[in-house]
C-alpha cells in the first residue's frame, strides 16, 4: 500500500477501532486461541473426526474450501486474513497462491513469519489493505476468501462490490460469518441485548443470510448457496464461555488494576459472554455463503 492509502487507513475511525481491538486483544488470542498449527483466530469446526480445539480450527478451512471447491491453480484474496492461518493452510494443503490482506501492521509481521517457517513464501503474500477498497486490479481473483472478517466491514456492499470488481467472470465468493436470525427478526430488546458483543469486537452490524443474498444478489453474484454449520461450531462456543467463567470480571478488573490486563481485555470478555448467549439463545446462526460472480 502506498503513502495515500496508510494516510486513509489512519484517517478511518472505524478501521482504527478494528485495528485497536486486535491490537489489545492479540496476547489473548495467542494465549488462549491460536497455535503455531493453526494460526487462527476463527471458530473451530467439529464432527466425527474432529479430536481437538486445535483440529477443529484446521477442520474449518477444510470445510470452507470444499464448499469453495479450491483447486491448486486458483488465485486466492484471503480479505480479512488476520495472523494468516487460513492462507498458510490453503497454500501448504491445496497447493494454490494466496495473497492475505489485513488492517493490522503486526498480523503481517506474524502472517510472514509463519510463511517463512512453513516454506510457503512463495505461495503467500501478504499486504495492508483495506478488503473494502483495495489497490488491485480488476479481475485478478479466482476465489475471494472471508472466514469471520466481513463482520468488521462498515458498509458489507462496499466489501461486495469489491469482491465483485476482483473476481474473474465465475469466480467465487466465499464467506463464514455470524448471522442474525431470519425469523422472527430480533425485536428491539433482543438487538439490545446483542449490543456489547457488537461493540466489543468492533463489529459495526450483523446482518442475516437474507440480508447477505439480496446484497450478493445487488453486486452481480448468482447463485448464492448457504450453509447453516452452526451445530458444527457450537464446541467453540462452549469453549469461549469456559474461557468467560474462568477470567470473572472481577479477576479481569483486578487484573487492569496491576496493569497485568488492558481495558480491551475487559471488554473483549464482556463482549464474548454476550456472543456465547446469543448463540444459545439461538438469536444467530454461523453460517457459510458460497456466491458465483455472474
């Protein structure tokens, strides 16, 4: 990225809360998340085969790029890529090029570290970028990839019309997110209670799958096939809310007292009880949307 384009990445509030959030919660996600086989910071997939947290995480790309039907000659955006997990496994398993993109300065620095340590630097490149306006050319994608990222977007339409400018005639789309429930839609009370866990993740608005189809639908992507995995991910879940038991805030507060913890480790964990009632409450789903560009 150029001179102008750190200046408006800087310039962007919005962008900025994201970047501060994975800033202040990294030593979180490293410590209790992500490991060096993984590299990820999404929800693990469980079934049958599936033995450890660890897996799991490596299950979902296996199951994102099934449904993406990944070959080894595709051209790969990996928007949203954060620490690379996704990219390094797409390239070390399928075989295919990825070029990763994120917001945040020190997941570069990780994502490249890693690629070096795994021998995939040729495969992998990896840039500051925003996935909503990006710096490349038209049509230089067979396949964009978005594994739990798009929900940081401020505008979802601006992020598709981009993917849509991006991809190659026929070239695929493919996103794992949270979605709010289709019917009956949240009511006003419900889409307060999920408040916290918007704002703590700095996630400006989940949308439903209805939502996503119709602006897929808007930016030229046709068909759109949904996948509702959400028994699938509720183990990671499960997880998180062992993870929210054990750090209490009071512990947490304590914690910030003496400096041992940050503000954004108060509210990331505010903001995790609230994801892990949602889902129980069954106010949203996870879910993988497959788009072809017409």
């Amino acid at each position: 990225m150029n001179s102008d384009g750190l200046l408006q990445l800087a310039a962007n509030k919005h962008l900025q809360a994201v970047r501060t959030y994975y800033d202040g919660t990294g030593f979180e996600y490293r410590l209790l998340w992500s490991g060096r086989r993984d590299r990820a910071l999404h929800f693990g997939y469980y079934d049958a085969t599936v033995k450890s947290h660890t897996t799991a995480l490596l299950k979902l790309n296996e199951i994102v790029a099934t449904y993406a039907h990944l070959t080894p000659t595709d051209q790969v955006l990996d928007a949203g890529c954060g620490l690379g997990g996704s990219s390094l496994w797409l390239a070390r398993t399928i075989g295919c090029c990825v070029t990763g993109i994120t917001i945040v300065p020190a997941q570069i620095t990780q994502a490249q570290k890693y690629a070096k340590i795994y021998g995939v630097t040729d495969k992998t490149h990896f840039k500051l970028e925003d996935f909503a306006h990006t710096s490349f050319t038209d049509e230089a994608f067979d396949v964009v990839w978005a594994v739990e990222s798009v929900v940081h977007a401020e505008s979802k339409a601006a992020f598709l019309r981009e993917a849509a400018r991006l991809l190659k005639p026929g070239g695929r789309l493919i996103m794992a997110e949270y979605t709010l429930r289709e019917q009956p839609p949240l009511s006003p009370p419900e889409k307060q209670a999920i408040q916290p866990w918007l704002d703590g993740w700095a996630m400006p608005s989940l949308l439903t799958v209805g939502d996503y189809k119709s602006l897929m639908q808007d930016c030229g992507f046709e068909p759109v096939t949904v996948y509702d995995v959400t028994r699938h991910v509720l183990p990671s879940l499960n997880r998180l809310g062992r993870f929210c038991a054990l750090f209490a805030p009071c512990l947490v507060k304590a914690g910030m007292v003496f400096g041992v913890v940050n503000r954004h480790t108060l509210a990331n964990r505010v903001a995790t009880e609230t994801a892990v009632g949602a889902f129980q409450q069954g106010l949203c789903r996870y879910s993988i949307l497959l788009a072809k560009k017409r």
